[in-house]
C-alpha cells in the first residue's frame, strides 16, 4: 500500500515542476512548491500555472508560505534557492519525507549572455539544497540534471556510463557540478541523490525560449521561424507527461549503494554511495525539419522558414539510452511526437486563445 509523502518540489512555477507538482498532489501526497518566479521569460505564464495550482499572483508574498486554495495538501513560498536562511526555516518547518529539485537558471544560450545568474541559482542554489537536506535529515533528493552534460561526446545513443567532462555551455557546466556535489552529499552523508537527464522535454505549459512555443508563435502570426544549422539537426523530444512519470517512480524508489561498483573501473553513473544517474528520453531522435513539418499539421499551416548556421553553445543531435530506466522501473517514455505536439497546440490556441 502507498504511503503519502511530504515533498518539497522547487521550481514550481516552471514547466516541469508544475506538471510534477499537479501529479503528486492529485495521487495524495503532500506538496510544498518553492519558486522565485524570475523574469527570464514572461512571469504571467508562470503565475497562470501556479493559477492552477490554486496559488494566486495577488497573495504571494516573499519569503511567506502560501495555503492553496485548490489543493488542502498544497502550499507554495515565493524563494530564492540562494537565500539559505529561509530554506533552512522551511526545512526546519515543514520535515520533507523527500526533495526534487528542479529550480533552475535554464536556457543554453542565456547562460552565454548571463554567466553570473546560472552560477547562483544552478550551483549556489543547489550546494544549499544539499546543506538543507544534510542537516535536516531529508535522506532522499531527486534532481534535474540534463541531456546538455554530454556536450561534445559524439557516441549516441548517449548513456549515462558515457563520460561527460566535455561541456559547450556554462549551463551545461553547472549541471554537470550538480551531479559532482550530489554524489560528494550521497558519499560523506548517505544522502540518497538520483540525478535526472532530461532530454528536450515539451507539452501543454511549456516553456516560451523552447522550439514547440517559438516555432508555434512565428507560424501563427505569420512570421518566419528560425531552423538553425539549416536544419541538419536531432532531438530526443520527450512529452511532459512521461517526464513526471519518469521522475515520481524516481522518488518512490530512492535509489540504494551498489556493491557491485568497480572503484578500479568507475561506471561514473553510479556508485558505492547512494547515487545514480538516469536519462529520461524518449529514445527516438526527431530530424529538426520532421519536428517543424509536425507542429505545421497540427497547426494546419505552413511555417515560413529562415535557414541560420549552428548557435554556439548547441549542439547536432541528442539521443537518450534508457536502458536502466528499463531495467529498474520497467518503465520507457512512450508518447509519440504527433499525440504530444497535438496536446501542446491544443492547450497553446487555447491559452493563447487563437481561434
């Protein structure tokens, strides 16, 4: 029988972790949701899905827990992950049976123009996360790390033994320095840490800097959409929906030391301390230009497009190996391209309200 848990999920306000949130809160568990709701991109989608949530923009107040008024298992507090006093007060508070941390400084190219914001909220912000769970005895921390870590490892399907020492963006880096100081955690404290690589996650409440949104905007309002390296480009593209499947298995099985770790010839994915490592993908890479013809049939028009070369920082292809997913769930991301674009253009003319 299933017993309810007290989790803390960080990142509520964004893509995944209202998604993620929303799903355990309807299963029975407990919820605190964190978010410092910042303004990389426009904050009223980010308020629309705390709307959902039962959090509404006019009563949040800093720093302050907030009672939902949908969901009596629901509360939120507008945080910085970087400010250690009030998360050590929430910790203190509210005893969390689990974390997942999703709270982020995210976007690829931003992390270019913005060094010092993904430094703060990716490795300060986490290195907290940690503190919090150590001294407040939280034994098991899911967290999101991402496809980026594999940078310019060229061998795909990418799996997790794969080394990762070979970053093209600085957030590729921080993600990569979170599962360096998950596993130091996991090792010296016995902290129970999963580190999540997702790979090109879309779907209804999506992100607006992300192709389905950019590619879905430009083609209803007749503007050109941007198809970079000329289109000679791949994606694991994976739907909301299996992400947060993916992520509450995860939490529900908080993973365990395995003995059969060889410290001779280290598998950098797992460990004689309680850490793993686990790609969430669909495994079934997208040809760039068969994504766009996707999102034009369920649109029912034609995109105009703009041919650029390659962005620094990105890279030709993602290709997620989910062969321990597999084996330790017996779990796979299923949703195919077209049921997923479907529901995402679905919920955009409907947000968005396009007739």
């Amino acid at each position: 029988m299933y017993k309810k848990k007290k989790i803390l999920v960080t990142g509520t306000a964004g893509f995944i972790g209202y998604h993620l949130a929303k799903a355990l809160l309807l299963r029975g568990d407990e919820v605190v949701g964190l978010d410092n709701i910042n303004d990389y991109y426009d904050v009223n989608l980010k308020y629309a899905r705390l709307e959902q949530l039962g959090i509404n923009k006019s009563d949040i107040k800093e720093n302050q827990l907030l009672q939902s008024k949908t969901y009596p298992n629901h509360k939120f507090i507008k945080a910085n992950l970087e400010d250690a006093k009030t998360l050590n007060k929430l910790f203190e508070e509210e005893k969390f049976d689990a974390v997942c941390n999703l709270a982020a400084q995210a976007g690829v190219r931003y992390s270019i123009e913005n060094p010092h914001a993904y430094i703060q909220s990716n490795v300060v912000g986490f290195v907290n996360i940690l503190e919090a769970c150590r001294n407040y005895n939280v034994k098991n921390l899911a967290f999101a790390s991402s496809s980026s870590v594999y940078g310019l490892n060229k061998s795909q399907p990418f799996n997790t033994s794969d080394h990762t020492d070979h970053p093209v963006s600085l957030y590729a880096a921080t993600k990569k320095s979170n599962e360096m100081m998950a596993h130091t955690y996991a090792h010296l404290y016995g902290i129970q840490c999963t580190g999540l690589r997702f790979f090109t996650v879309y779907g209804e409440w999506g992100r607006p800097d992300m192709a389905p949104m950019l590619f879905a905007d430009a083609i209803l309002n007749d503007r050109a959409i941007k198809v970079f390296n000329h289109g000679d480009m791949s994606r694991d593209f994976t739907y909301v929906g299996d992400i947060v499947e993916g992520v509450i298995k995860v939490i529900d099985n908080p993973t365990i030391s395995l003995q059969s770790f060889d410290a001779t010839d280290p598998d950098p994915s797992i460990s004689s301390a309680p850490y793993k490592i686990y790609n969430i993908g669909n495994n079934s890479p997208v040809q760039l230009l068969e994504f766009i013809k996707t999102i034009e049939n369920a649109i029912g028009k034609e995109a105009q497009k703009n041919f650029l070369p390659m962005q620094d920082g990105d890279v030709v292809s993602t290709y997620a190996d989910v062969s321990d997913l597999i084996k330790d769930f017996g779990y796979k991301p299923d949703t195919t391209l077209e049921v997923g674009i479907k529901r995402f253009v679905k919920w955009y003319k409907e947000f968005y309200k396009y007739d």
